[in-house]
C-alpha cells in the first residue's frame, strides 16, 4: 500500500540510521496525554491508535497502563516500521504489530475495539480523514466507549491564539486541505456518527483534549 497523499511526517520528527523516528512533540505531551487517559480509558481491553506517527506515544502509554491491549496503526509504511521499532525495543507485550491503516478508507483492518486514540492528525489531513475516524470510531465503538482525540482547534466566538493562527497558515501553505478545524464541526461530525457531545480537557500550548462517548 503506497503512503497517502495527506500524510508527512511532522517538522519534528527526525529519522535516525535505524528505523525508529523521533518526535519532540510527544516527548513534550506524552504525560499530560496520559493523565487524561488514565481517568478516560477503560482498566481493561483493546485501544486503537489512529495515525500513531513515530510510535513513541503508544510505547509510553502501554508502559503506564500494563492491563490494556493497545494496537497501534498508520497510513505510512515508515511509521508503521518506527512503531514496529519501537515496541521491540520497549519490550512490552501488550502493544499488537501496528497496522497500515488509510483514515479515508471506507474498510478497516479491525473488527472492535474499547476505545480510540487520535492524536494530532486532524489538522494534518484532509477532511475526509476526520469524517473517516469518526465513521469508523462509531462502527467499532459501543455506547459509552471513548474516542479522545488531542490537538489544537478553533473554538465558537473566540479568535485564535498567535501561536495558533501562525500553526494554522503553515498548515494550509503546505496543503490547503489541512489546517485547524472548528470545534463545532468536529462535534458535529461525532454527533452525526452516534457520539455524544464531547468533553473538553484544557492543555497546554493551547491544546485541547477532546472526549467522545458513543451514545
């Protein structure tokens, strides 16, 4: 499967001499990711990762939260060896092979899953990438089960942040498809595929944490 036109690795990820890439944004969020995972997710059972990128996420999460299974997946075959990397190095068995996984797709390999991880893709995609991680979230999830997704967005009557408005013109001159999208489209978007109305997590550097439940 060639690699999909919306997906580039980040600025910040460097690849070195071995397979695994580096990201220093998730060096930076990981534990506060995690400290909302840790009241979100379930003690128990499947998490699919959507668009893991360098794998350095999953890795740290599965350490924390030994009693879920976490099964990590993206649409690019050098992410997807990062990943793979990455967990042989960790050790840790409780994170599956990761799987090439296109958001756009109208099939994915995977039939249930007990919760959804998206971080920091939606604005580094087209639209019809959200639209897909919300179908598929909604095929795969049961009422209650969480899809939480993390990453900047713009918020109903209220401009946004400099640092956000600089992020969002580099994102739409590398690709008008991309760019930070509105948090009320996004809860449309759930809202239209059986989800609730999302709950939001302030996080730092003008991110926001957001928790779905199917309804």
């Amino acid at each position: 499967m060639s690699k999909p036109n919306f997906w580039q690795p980040t600025a910040d990820i460097q690849a070195n001499a071995d397979p695994r890439l580096h990201a220093p944004s998730a060096q930076r969020n990981r534990d506060l990711i995690l400290a909302v995972l840790t009241d979100v997710l379930p003690r128990s059972g499947h998490v699919l990762e959507v668009a893991s990128g360098s794998g350095e996420h999953v890795v740290h999460f599965a350490g924390a939260l030994p009693g879920l299974t976490f099964q990590p997946s993206d649409p690019s075959p050098d992410a997807v060896a990062s990943i793979a990397a990455w967990t042989a190095e960790s050790g840790l068995g409780n994170i599956l092979p990761p799987l090439v996984v296109d958001a756009t797709a109208s099939d994915w390999p995977i039939s249930a899953a007990d919760a959804v991880l998206c971080i920091n893709m939606i604005h580094i995609a087209p639209w019809a990438a959200a639209e897909g991680l919300f179908r598929q979230a909604g095929r795969l999830l049961k009422p209650g089960q969480p899809l939480y997704l993390y990453g900047p967005y713009r918020r109903p009557d209220r401009p946004l942040e400099p640092s956000n408005a600089a992020f969002d013109e580099s994102l739409r001159s590398r690709d008008p498809a991309w760019g930070l999208r509105d948090l009320d489209a996004i809860a449309a978007l759930g809202a239209a595929n059986g989800f609730g109305a999302p709950e939001i997590v302030e996080m730092p550097a003008n991110n926001l944490s957001l928790i779905f439940r199917k309804a």
